[in-house]
C-alpha cells in the first residue's frame, strides 16, 4: 500500500513538470514561438491562396462557357422564323446564308489532301470542324486550305450578317489506318507548388465520353449531363486523374426537327469534374445538329461518345 502511494506521488510530480518543462523550453528559445506562428501563417496563406485559385479558376471556366453560349444566340442558330425579309412587299423568301463549297467531294484516299472552303454569300464567314460537332462561331475560322490525312468529317457552315446562318456542309474523307501502338493515357502539365499541391502549368483538352444518350428530341433545356472521363490522366507515371472519373454538365437548349423544314439541334455545356471529392472546371460547349439530307432528323448522341473539355492553367489538383 505505501508502495502504490509513493508510485502516485511520483506520477503526479512527473506530470506536473512535464507543461513546467516545456513552458520553460520554450522561454529558454522564444523563436520557437514565433517560427510555429509563421509556419502556421504560411499556412493559412497558402490555403486562402488556394481557395482563391479555384474560385477564379471555375469563373474563368463559366465565362468562356457563357462567351461560347451568347455566339450562339448572336449567329441565328436556332431562327427558324425569317432573319431578313425583302424589300418588296411582295416577296416574303427568308434569306438563309448559302451553305460553303467544298473542293474536295467525299471519297477515299491515299495521299493527305488540302480542302478549300469557299462562301457564296456577300459578307459571310466559314467556320469549321474536324472533330465531329456542329461547327459555330466559336469553331476555327477559315482562312486557308486545311490539310487531312487521316480519316476525317469535315463540316463546316457560313454565317452571314442579318442572314439566317447556313445548313451544315459535311463531308467525310477516308485514308488507310495506320499502323503502331496507339497511346492509352494522356499527360498533363503539371509542377509542383510550395505547398505542395499539382498546379496545372497550361491550358489542357480531357478527353471525354458521354454517360448517357442525348437527343434533341426529348432533352430540355437545364438537363443535367453525365460524362466520365476517357482515359488516364498523367503526370510523369503518376495518374492524376483517373479514367472514369465523373464529369458533369447540363443542356443549354434543345430544338426537335421540323420534318422537311430543319434538323433538329442540340447544345450542352461541360462544367467540371469531380477529383477527390474537389470539384474541378471544365469549359466546353458544343452543337450537335441532325441530318438534313434526304429529310430533316433530329440530332442523336450516344452514349460513349468521345468529346474534348478543357482544363485552364492555374487549377490546382488535389493530390493523388
């Protein structure tokens, strides 16, 4: 019993010196103090840092989208009343800008090929595609031959100012596969910050597939879209962000064909993705338009469809 007494005695003298010790540790060192304070500081800094990255990161994303949104509402994209009526009263024709000819017509071929484009409306711009969406005014802007050598669908349409814009002119050129081992990952540029977090050195394309089927017969405008991502995404051999990771979006607006009269048209945007439960932008918008030849179709997407987001410079990605 005495034994048990003066184990307790002990005990409780130890911890009484132990706070007494450090307290005078730390007299016996006052930077200690202030060093923990800066650190804790710095800290503090760089999270706010952080914090403020992605909030500009996802504005930047939401403005690009929303530039490529108002294009389309300024080119006439989805008029199917009159954009420009005669002068005389008696003609009512609407005035649609007249589809671009190709050079080239569709067909197979061995060697890589220029295409020309050319407009046959006064004042009217050529834009197009190569990736297989319906080409808008954010699309690349003709200015001389484009050069294929590989199997591809050319689009491309006219816009014309106070015209209705044109249909879509597609053709799709054919050349040998090639041969060799094909890549199944992507590499991001990233680096590492002080803090230790992945900053996205530039600008990025993630390849995308779509969830889920789409069509501009049945979508409404503000319906969420699934996609997950197409493939691995590296830095180095380490996978930053991995395929399948789930990406989100939503329909900007949807038009059902007008059988004999015009395709049917669907636009979405691409908002971000979700990384370890961090939400990431993304920005992209695009236009899918149905066939219009022999008959106006509504405009189908299916579900593994492969379309390109992009990811901006700056997005700090939480660590693997």
């Amino acid at each position: 019993m005495q034994s048990s007494l003066s184990s307790l005695r002990v005990a409780a003298v130890v911890s009484a010196l132990v706070p007494f010790s450090c307290t005078a540790a730390r007299a016996q060192d006052p930077g200690m103090d202030a060093a923990m304070q800066a650190n804790q500081m710095a800290m503090q800094a760089a999270q706010q840092a952080n914090q403020q990255a992605i909030q500009n990161m996802q504005l930047a994303s939401q403005l690009a989208n929303q530039q490529m949104i108002n294009n389309l509402q300024t080119d006439n994209w989805w008029a199917t009343a009159p954009a420009r009526k005669s002068t005389n009263p008696l003609v009512t024709s609407v005035f649609r800008t007249a589809a671009p000819r190709l050079s080239k017509k569709p067909g197979a071929f061995s060697a890589a090929i220029a295409v020309r484009l050319k407009d046959r409306t006064q004042g009217a711009e050529i834009y197009y595609t190569t990736d297989g969406w319906t080409p808008t005014r954010a699309s690349t802007r003709y200015a001389g031959p484009i050069t294929i050598s590989s199997t591809t669908t050319l689009q491309a349409v006219a816009i014309a100012p106070n015209f209705v814009r044109s249909i879509v002119k597609s053709a799709t050129y054919v050349f040998p596969a090639t041969t060799g081992a094909q890549g199944s990952d992507s590499t991001l540029p990233v680096h590492t910050g002080a803090d230790g977090v992945l900053i996205l050195a530039s600008d990025s394309p993630i390849p995308l597939i779509f969830a889920q089927p789409l069509s501009s017969g049945t979508a409404q405008a503000g319906e969420h879209v699934a996609f997950t991502v197409a493939e691995d995404m590296k830095s180095g051999e380490t996978i930053v962000i991995p395929k399948g990771t789930p990406a989100t979006g939503s329909v900007v607006r949807a038009v059902r064909a007008q059988p004999g009269v015009d395709p049917g048209r669907v636009a979405f945007r691409i908002d971000s993705l979700t990384l370890r439960g961090r939400t990431i932008p993304l920005h992209r918008v695009a236009v899918r338009e149905g066939a219009i030849d022999p008959t106006a179709e509504d405009a189908q997407i299916a579900a593994g469809t492969a379309v390109t987001a992009s990811i901006p410079a700056g997005t700090i990605l939480p660590m693997p």
